[in-house]
C-alpha cells in the first residue's frame, strides 16, 4: 500500500514538472526548440520586438553581438570536436543552403587562402598567347603535346603553326583547306617528312665519305685544291675585314695630333697614317693582349720579312694550281692592301697566342696572373653556347691571326668538358655544332707549316680514346694537336709532365723542346697553380662569390663618376653651346657607354648615334614633324648655380709663388661644384616629387620628402651665400685681401651642418624603406640616378656631399694658413674658423665610428645564436679571437706537469663591458674544400670581475691562457703565440678601463 501511494506521489510531480516546462521552458535548453513549432505566451507578447525567434530582441544590439560571438564559439568548439567526415558534411550542407554571392565569397577567400599553384596556360590564357606560346616547338614538340589533352590538340594542329612550317619548306598544300577542316596543313606536313629521301650513316659515307677516310689519286689533289680556294677565299674576307676595321681605328680624333716614334726593340709602335703599317691599340675584350701585331701585315717565316696581304696572296696563288681562277680576287684586294715599302727600321711582331680558359677551371685568376707577353687571353663562361664562345673569341682577337691555341679546360683522359652543355669526345667531334664550331675557331689560327697548332691541356694522349680524339680533331682542323700525356700524378701536374709529340696526330718526328704550356704562362705561374689550385680555390670562390658583383657594380659606378668628372670639370659643360639634338645625343651616348663593358668606345658611339639619327628620322617621319633646327638651340649643360660662377672672376694677375691665392681660387671653384651637386638635388629629386604631390599623384608623402630633402635646402642656401661673398673677395683679390671673415661667418652657422648630419641616418633609412615599399619611387629613382644632371651619381651619394665637403674644407683652410703668414690680418680669422672646423669634422668621425660600431654590433649578435641582448648602455666590440678549450683530467698535478685535451672550439668576443664566449662549430661543405663557422653563446663574463694569467710553454701545452670569472674558469690556447700575446695585452687594458670606470 506504501508503495502504491509513493508511485502515484512521484507520477504526479512528474506530471507537475511537465505542465510548467511546456509552459515556461528552461532558459539552457531554449535553442533546442524550434522558433515554428513552439509559442509561448511571453514570446506572443515580445512577437513586436523580436524576429525568427523569441530570444534575440532586436533592439538590443549589444546583446545581440554578443550572443552571436558565444554562438559562434560553440559551433567552432564542436567543429573542432568533430572527426573530418563530420566537418565535410557540416561544410557540404552549408555551402548547399548559401546564396549565389555567398557562394562567390566563399570562392574568392579560398582562392586567397590556397592559391592556384599549377594551372594549365591555356585554359587561363587567351588563345592567341597559347597559340604564340606553342609557335616556338618544334613539330616534334608539337605532336607530343597534341597527346596531352583534346584542348592541347586542337592548339596543336592549327593551320597557323604548320602553315609557316610547311612553306619555309616549299611543301605548298594543293587545295585550299574548308572553313571547318581541321588539322590540314599538319597531315600535309607529316604526308611529305614520311615521304623524305634520307640515307643511312653507312649509306652517306660510301656516297661521300667521311672525315677519317683518307682520298687516294685524284680525289685527294681534288680535296687539296678545294681546301686551299677556301683558305685564300676566306683570307680575302678578312682581309677586306681588315681594312675596315683598320681605316676606323687609324682615323685621328678631332684637333688630335700624334709625333711619330721609332720603333725600340721590336715594340709595337704607333706609325703614320702613310707609313703602311698601322699597330692596333685596341685592348682585347676578355683579356688584353701584351703584344700584338698589325692587322694589315703578315710575316714570312721564309725570309723572316714582312709582306702584305697581297703579296702573300700571289705566294699563295704561285703554290696553288687554282691561281688562275683568283686573279680577279687578287686584282680586287690589291687595291685594298697595296702599302708603300716598309721602313727598314720597323720590326713587326709575330702572331699572338691565343689562349681559352674555361671559368670552371679553379684559381684562374692566378692563371691569369701569370700569362706571358704576346699571349691574347680568352676567360669565358662556362655556362654559355659554343656560338657566344666563337663570338667572344672574334671580337677578342680583331681579325688578327693567331700563332697557336691553347685550351684550359676541366677534362680528363677520354674528353674535355668545353662548355656545361658541351663536352668534347671522340663522339661529339662530328656533330654538326662542333664541327662548326672547330672549323671557325681554327681558321684564325695558323697553319702548321707556319708553326701553327692546338695545345690541349688535359692528359687526351694517356689513353686510346683520347689519342683517337686528337687524330680526328687534327684531321678536322689541318692542324698539330698536342696533349699532355698523363705521366705526372695529381690534378693537373700533368700539364708541366711529358707531351705527345707532333708524330701522334700530325706525322712530324720533332719533339717539342720544353711543354708547351710554358709558351702562354710563366713557369713559377704554372707550377704554383699546378700544385695548389683545389686549395686555393676555397679562397679565390668565397672571395668571387662575395665581393665579384659588388666589384663589378662599383667598377660601373666608378666610370659614371670619371665621366661625370671629366664632362663637368675638365671640358667645362657649362661653358659649351652646342645644339638640342647634340646635346641629347652625346649625352645618351656617353650615359650608355659607361654602362657597357666596352673596349672600343668610339665604335660603340659610332653605331650608338647612327641608331639613334634613325630612331629620329622615323619618329619625324611617322610623326609628321618638320626637320630640326640644328643651329637655334643652344642650351648650355650646367645648373643654375654652376651657372652664376662662370664669367663672373676676372683671369687674376699671374704670381709665380701665389700659393694663398691658389688655394682661394681652388676654395671658389670647388665651392661651385659643390653648389651644383646641391642644386642637382632640389632640381632633380625635389622638384618632380613636389609637382607630383601638389598633382594629387604623390610618389612620396610631404613627410617623407622634408624628411629626405628639406635639410638639403637649407646647407644650399647657406652655402650660396658663402659663395658669393667669397665670389666678391676674389673679384678684387690681392696680396691684403682677407677671406677668413667670410669662412668664420660660415662657421657661424654650422648649427645647420649638424641638424643635417643628426638627420643623415634617418633620411637613408626613409629612402630605404620608401624604395622597398613603394614601386612609384623606385621607378622614380632608377630614372633619376646617375644621368648627367645628377653629376653620375645617385641620390645617397649626393647626400653624401656635405660630409665630404667638411674634410674639404678642413684641408683648404690648412692650405691658406699655411702659406698665410702670422702679420697678415687674415691670419686671425683663419685660424680660428680652422679650429671650428677641426671640431666639426671630429664630430663627423664621432657619428661615422659610432654608426660603424652599431652596424658591428648587429653582425655580432646575428652571428651569436641565443645570444642575449648586447646593445646595452655605451658598448662596442673591441676584438676577436678564435681558441681551442681545453681540459685537464686531474686539477691536483702541478700546472707545468698537468696535461690537457681539447673539448672544443670556441670563439672569444672581447667588449669594453664584457667577455663572450661562445662555441665554434664548423661545418664543411661536400665535394668541396670550402666550410663555414657558426657561433653558439656558452658564458658571459663581466670585465670586472674577470681575471686573466697566461700558463707557461711545456711539452704538454702551448700558447695557452686562464681566463677565470666568479664562478667558473675556462682554459683556451690559441693557434699561434703572437695570437694570445696580442689578446692577452687587450683583454688587460680593458680589464683595466673597466675597472676604472667602476671605480
């Protein structure tokens, strides 16, 4: 009966609990029930300030945000929860209930999120530029990537990529194709390739032989006479080659005139115009010839007399049986090369040496350092093609004719790797690329009745493929091939050992007197090299690879400010009239000149300013405009304030030992430079920059360019004024004239010199991040440094004016003091602007060292890994030491008994304050000699607290030292004694200032 009445107790509170949560739900579990199916009476009464549900009021906007963002966290939490088939269906039925631009949104962040990476070109590009694209295959190219896709096949098989093909050929399509016919001009193409007449390598050698079968009876006197119509046919070419070239070069430059000299010693001399000989003094294009003979005369090895082109044309003519077939080629080129008779007292050079050295080869460049007088150099690239090499060669030699060549390459005893895509075998020879490539190269050489041959520098003659290479190249070229025959060991000692003799590729029983690498480069050169050129290569590379585009580039830099230099200074611009379109021209000539590497400048200008009258000439024609004025325009070069010093200073009387007048009219002069470099600034870079922000198309902001250039204008105006007071003293200058009151009145104001310089450092950090983050004034400034208005230089280096301008000064002032005797009454006031601008350029120094050491600091605490912080308070980097830590394993013997080991390498970093230690690591680099150090930090010991002792030599130990600290001591031993002295002697001075400092 208990029972029943509990169960019908707990049926009704059931019951109760259910009647109030339907009535009025719990405020947890409100988001499980769905706003349609489910009103409550409090809901109906909020139904005018809610929507979609009766629990986010809209006017409530706080509250509503806020619930949102808890909202949103739930779901990600249970996203995160989820395993990834659950996110994929959460994701799938999401994206399937968004709208059209929902959907765009969604496509648009994931392309940024996960960018496209691979992508097909023609399905992005328009068709023309896949078509474009796909007109540099060649038609094998072409029918491969017709198997990629049926997109890629109809690209491939259009008419406009096979028709050109088909034509070039003489393969004309006999119908004309329909407007929906597909593919014809390519099935017409592959019709007539099938269709070829081709023979067999076995089948073209019985019909015409090849290079290795030699012709017997009249085909042999046949190929001999063929060989010799084209050596004299080719002579002709390059000798009406050279005869162009030497009418250029012995052209004399305007106003110029040269005295005759007798030649000494068989030196190449600079002779008359009408002498008949004529000795180039073009400097080679890689490498500059030592010696170098005439373009236009050949020697005679005969008689050892010198003949010209056409005497040695009729000696050819008597020995060939074809001479009759020449004579009216004779008759033409005799009227190119007849000379008078040759001076008895001009001895002419023989052919230079023409030696190719591969980039690839290690420590060229002591190589280099050692070749021999009369030896033409070729350093090449070993990345490039068998035509750039044939074309570097062209231009190095000038038409001239080598005497024998020689080739520095990496290679062994089977081939020679030329090129990085181009090595030479027995194989690649007869290549059509090779082959052509030999038969140029050697036809500048000569032949080998005239001494002429190859030197091949790798060991070709220690084995049967090698001396196979070497038959087949000589009987390509016609000429003595020798090499060296592997008798030495090492990498290339081989080279100094034993060479073949001339029996092994050229029949001749002779054997040469010495190895004939000692003809292009000196012997303690080459036996230094031979022996050490691995290991100096680990030098020689990191150097190349650190400081050869920085040298390169400065090389540039340093010819734009010689031209600068030479146009601004020594021909005096300023003082030039000369017409518009000359102006224009000289001025791009010489601006592209010294951006070149050129060695024949007045060729270059030559084909420069003939491009660019044509350039000219078209630009009227299509433009319409009227031929130009050549003489109305007469603009002068200089800037405004170069301007106001010419003219201006009447020519000063002469006095022979007037040296306080020099240095006062070198004061003015340098001044007005000065002035002009200043003027350059505001004019080149501050006045575009303003025009293009007041045109609402700022490059810069007007905070960055008052930054940068607003100090410049106010040391210009300073300065201007300086000038002309210094101007006016001049004027009227004389034994008693006094200049010290205008330089004490510019001392005066050198509070101007200072806010520019406190200023210097943020002005180069502003332009460098302005140029990084800005394209605009990148553009800006690539077109406004180093042209002629800036003086060739660039706008950090114009900034860097003032600061020279200060030593300037300085050294001037002490000029005039010195030859300004003590009762002169300029004496005074020299002395004392002297002495401010002592102080002044101390203060420069000051700002240079202290920029200098946090630049120092920088490196060191980026070189230092898990290094603290070690820009604290005043401190600098004094010196670094490289040590060995050692150990000992019993501390209780007796320090001159007492063994040690090393534990590591660490490396010693010594500042005013402190003494760093850190742990060296160095790592090599495989298949190299080349390795690098890395830097860990270990300790830090303040200096005050740090005591130091040096432990005595012993058998056990040397050049070692104790450096002991609060804590800790640490044993180090450096590699040489001189080393530790010279470290211990800094570390006490600083132990020294610092604990001075500290008291």
């Amino acid at each position: 009966m208990q029972n029943t009445l509990h169960i019908i107790t707990r049926v009704s509170n059931l019951k109760a609990c259910a009647r109030r949560t339907m009535s009025t739900p719990h405020s947890v579990k409100r988001w499980q029930l769905s706003g349609t199916d489910y009103e409550s009476q409090r809901g109906r009464s909020l139904q005018s300030g809610t929507r979609f549900s009766s629990w986010t009021p809209l006017n409530n906007r706080t509250g509503n945000l806020q619930l949102f963002e808890e909202r949103i966290n739930l779901v990600l939490h249970w996203f995160d929860l989820w395993t990834d088939g659950q996110r994929k269906h959460l994701l799938h039925s999401l994206l399937t209930r968004c709208t059209k631009s929902q959907l765009k949104f969604c496509k648009d962040l994931l392309m940024e999120t996960v960018p496209v990476t691979q992508v097909d070109f023609t399905s992005v590009l328009p068709r023309f530029l896949s078509l474009y694209v796909m007109s540099f295959l060649s038609p094998r190219e072409l029918s491969s990537a017709a198997q990629v896709s049926w997109h890629w096949r109809v690209l491939a098989e259009q008419d406009c990529l096979w028709a050109g093909r088909c034509i070039s050929r003489g393969w004309f399509l006999p119908y004309t194709p329909g407007e929906k016919e597909f593919g014809a001009w390519k099935n017409h193409y592959v019709s007539c390739v099938s269709t070829l007449d081709w023979l067999t390598p076995r089948e073209a050698a019985e019909q015409y032989g090849t290079l290795n079968q030699h012709s017997t009876g009249m085909m042999e006197e046949e190929e001999e006479e063929r060989r010799k119509e084209r050596r004299i046919r080719q002579m002709i070419r390059d000798k009406l080659q050279e005869e162009k070239k030497h009418a250029m070069r012995t052209r004399k430059a305007w106003g110029s005139y040269t005295k005759p000299e007798a030649a000494r010693g068989g030196r190449t001399q600079t002779g008359r115009p009408g002498s008949g000989i004529t000795f180039s003094s073009w400097p080679s294009l890689s490498w500059p010839p030592r010696t170098v003979g005439s373009p236009s005369v050949c020697l005679s090895l005969d008689r050892g007399q010198p003949m010209t082109a056409a005497q040695s044309l009729e000696g050819l003519q008597a020995s060939s049986p074809s001479s009759e077939r020449l004579s009216k080629a004779s008759g033409a080129l005799s009227s190119f090369t007849s000379r008078p008779p040759l001076p008895h007292n001009v001895c002419v050079t023989p052919p230079a040496l023409l030696l190719l050295i591969s980039s690839r080869i290690p420590a060229y460049e002591l190589v280099l350092s050692g070749v021999k007088d009369g030896v033409v150099v070729v350093l090449y690239d070993h990345r490039g093609t068998l035509s750039a090499l044939l074309t570097q060669v062209e231009r190095t030699i000038s038409g001239q004719r080598a005497q024998r060549l020689g080739l520095l390459a990496p290679g062994g005893t089977e081939e020679i790797h030329l090129l990085h895509a181009s090595s030479l075998s027995e194989k690649t020879l007869l290549t059509p690329d090779h082959r052509e490539f030999w038969e140029k190269l050697c036809g500048w050489v000569a032949p080998t009745e005239e001494g002429g041959g190859i030197d091949i520098f790798s060991p070709l003659a220690a084995s049967a493929s090698g001396v196979a290479l070497m038959h087949t190249l000589s009987t390509l070229t016609g000429l003595e091939v020798l090499a060296p025959m592997g008798f030495a060991t090492g990498s290339f000692q081989n080279i100094l050992g034993e060479w073949s003799d001339g029996s092994v590729c050229a029949g001749l029983s002779e054997r040469q007197p010495e190895a004939p690498a000692l003809q292009f480069v000196c012997e303690s050169v080459l036996l230094g090299w031979c022996r050490q050129a691995q290991w100096m290569e680990e030098a020689l590379g990191e150097l190349r690879g650190c400081w050869g585009p920085q040298l390169q580039r400065v090389s540039l830099q340093a010819r734009s400010r010689a031209l600068g230099h030479f146009l601004w200074e020594k021909i005096c611009l300023e003082e030039l009239c000369v017409s518009k379109d000359l102006n224009e021209a000289l001025t791009e000539g010489l601006t592209a000149l010294t951006r070149q590497e050129e060695t024949r400048p007045l060729e270059f200008l030559a084909h420069f300013l003939t491009r660019w009258r044509e350039e000219k000439e078209g630009e009227e024609t299509s433009g319409g405009k009227k031929g130009r004025n050549k003489g109305a325009d007469d603009l002068p070069l200089a800037q405004h304030d170069s301007k106001k010093c010419v003219g201006l200073i009447p020519e000063l009387p002469q006095i022979v030992f007037d040296w306080r007048g020099a240095a006062a009219r070198e004061l003015h002069h340098s001044e007005c430079l000065y002035l002009g470099r200043l003027g350059a600034v505001l004019k080149v870079y501050q006045e575009p920059l303003t025009a293009a922000l007041n045109s609402n198309r700022a490059i810069l902001s007007y905070t960055d360019i008052h930054i940068v250039l607003s100090p410049v204008t106010q040391i210009l105006e300073l300065n201007r004024v300086f000038q002309a007071d210094l101007q006016a003293r001049l004027q009227q200058w004389g034994a008693e004239q006094c200049v010290g009151d205008v330089l004490v009145k510019l001392c005066s104001k050198l509070r101007v010199y200072t806010n520019y310089l406190n200023n210097y450092t943020t002005a180069l950090s502003t332009i460098d991040k302005c140029r990084e983050t800005k394209p605009p004034f990148r553009a800006f400034l690539k077109r406004a440094d180093r042209t002629l208005a800036t003086h060739m230089l660039s706008l950090q280096e114009l900034l860097l004016c003032p600061v020279w301008r200060i030593q300037e000064y300085v050294t001037l002032l002490q000029a005039l003091s010195l030859h300004t005797h003590t009762g002169h009454p300029d004496h005074t006031h020299l002395c004392s602007a002297l002495s401010t601008l002592l102080g002044f350029r101390e203060f420069i120094q000051k700002l240079k060292r202290n920029s200098e050491r946090v630049g120092l600091m920088e490196e060191t605490q980026q070189m230092i890994q898990g290094c603290p912080s070690l820009r604290e308070g005043n401190r600098q980097l004094i010196i670094t030491q490289d040590a060995a830590l050692l150990r000992s394993p019993d501390e209780q013997i007796p320090e001159s008994l007492r063994t040690f080991e090393q534990v590591s390498d660490v490396g010693l970093f010594l500042f005013n304050d402190a003494l760093v230690l850190t742990r060296r690591n160095v790592h090599h680099t495989p298949f190299t000699l080349a390795h690098r150090s890395a830097h860990t930090f270990l300790a830090s010991v303040a200096l005050s607290s740090l005591a130091v002792r040096a432990i005595t030599h012993s058998r056990y130990v040397r050049h070692a030292l104790v450096l002991e600290g609060p804590r800790r001591s640490w044993v180090c031993a450096t590699e040489r004694g001189e080393e530790r002295e010279h470290f211990l002697s800094v570390l006490r001075s600083a132990i020294s200032s610092a604990l001075t400092g500290h008291q």
